[in-house]
C-alpha cells in the first residue's frame, strides 16, 4: 500500500534560519509528490510539487526534489520567517488516491 | 472566483443526531473528496466521488454517508453511528481520471459533538 512518513514536530525556528522537513514515503508504481501548507484554521493549500523521479519543486522559497532512490522528498527553505509558521503536510498521489503525512507544525519566532 | 466553499465553518451538535455538511465547488471539477483531520494524524479519506451519482468508501467511511446528485456538491452527512465524530472536516476537487491533478481544499468545518 501507499504511506508517507514525515518528522514529527513541532519545529521552533528563529527568523532566517534553515528549515527542513523530512519526508519519505512508500508506494508502488510511480507517484506524485507533493507539499501542502495549512496555515491556522484555514484548509490546505498546495505548496509544491514533483510528478517524476528527480523533478524539483518549488515555490515561495520552499524547495523540494523527488528521489526514487531513497524514496524521499524533502522539503527546504534557506531563509524562514514568521509568515511561514503553518502545519506542513507530505502528500503522494497514487492511482488517483491522495496520502497524507501526519504533518508538522512549525513556528518561526521573530 | 472559483473555489471551493464549506459551511458552516463551526458546527455543534448533540450526541445521536446527524449533521450534514456542506461542499459546493464552480471549478467545473468532476472529483470530489472528503478527508477527516485528527491532531497528529494527518488526513485521512472518508469517501470520494470521480463522477455524479458515483461514489466510493474511502479508509474510514464507516458512519458517514455521502450524495452526488449535482456536480458542484458534495454533501456529508455524519451519522449518529459515528463514535467519534469530533474532528475538522476538509473538502477537496480536482479533474479527476487517473492522471495527476492537483487538489483543491476548501476552508473546512469542525465539528464538535457535545
């Protein structure tokens, strides 16, 4: 079956600081990946996203690159700020079927 | 604007009732999808629907039932079989087919059974 694992939170960051949130996942066939991003009370919004092996992601600063061989999908950011605090989810698509990561929640102090 | 609107956005309800809440969609998207979210659990898919008058349980339907008479709505109705209804309920649509398509979530509800 399809799973993904991603590192448990919370993260607390600094301004500025580097973020990186693990993420690999479990699949057969060859999935989609994504990050999705929920800020506060608010639904998902998709943040990035990486339909092949080796395809890079990016947006807003975030970077993210699908590596069959380790089955991961990391997500990146050099330089986090405060607007960035939201729960961060790690999504496959697979046969039509979305799975999701528990999420993790990170807060970036001014 | 297109998008995907969910209401109400709070929803209070006695234990034995049922409660349906609400999903319409103008995007003209032909899937529809409802995901339960619990703290520290992620997402996870009740029941989805590819095309109107269809639709499939999806990992944890039990309790819950759905509609597709129209293809803008997608309404859920958590029954009173539910244990434990308590949760923040998102909505999503994309394309649909097998192909990749993108989902789209609504704002949400959450729902707290008194």
């Amino acid at each position: 079956g399809n799973s993904v694992t991603q590192m448990e939170g919370p993260v607390t960051l600094s301004e500025e600081a580097f973020l990186t949130i693990n993420c690999t996942y479990t699949a057969t066939g060859y999935p989609s990946l994504f990050w999705y991003v929920q800020y506060p009370g608010e639904g998902l919004q998709l943040l990035l996203k990486a339909t092949k092996a080796d395809d890079k992601g990016s947006n807003k600063g975030f970077e993210a690159t699908y590596r069959k061989e380790t089955t991961s999908f990391h997500l990146e950011k050099g330089s986090v700020q405060v607007s960035d605090s939201a729960v961060y989810f790690c999504a496959l698509l697979n046969d039509y079927k979305l799975s999701f990561g528990a999420g993790t929640t990170v807060t970036v102090r001014a | 604007d297109g998008g995907i609107t969910q209401s109400p956005k709070y929803l209070f309800r006695k234990e034995g009732q049922n409660v349906t809440l609400s999903c319409e969609q103008n995007l003209n998207h032909d899937a529809m999808y409802w995901y339960r979210q619990d703290p520290g659990q992620g997402l996870r898919l009740i029941y989805y629907s590819q095309i109107v008058n269809d639709f499939q349980k999806g990992d944890i339907a039990e309790g819950y039932s759905v509609s597709r008479e129209k293809k803008e709505s997608f309404p859920l109705t958590v029954t009173s079989a539910q244990k434990n209804p308590t949760a923040f309920y998102l909505c999503a649509s994309d394309l649909g087919g097998r192909a990749y398509n993108e989902q789209f979530f609504g704002p949400g509800t959450r729902l707290t059974v008194l």
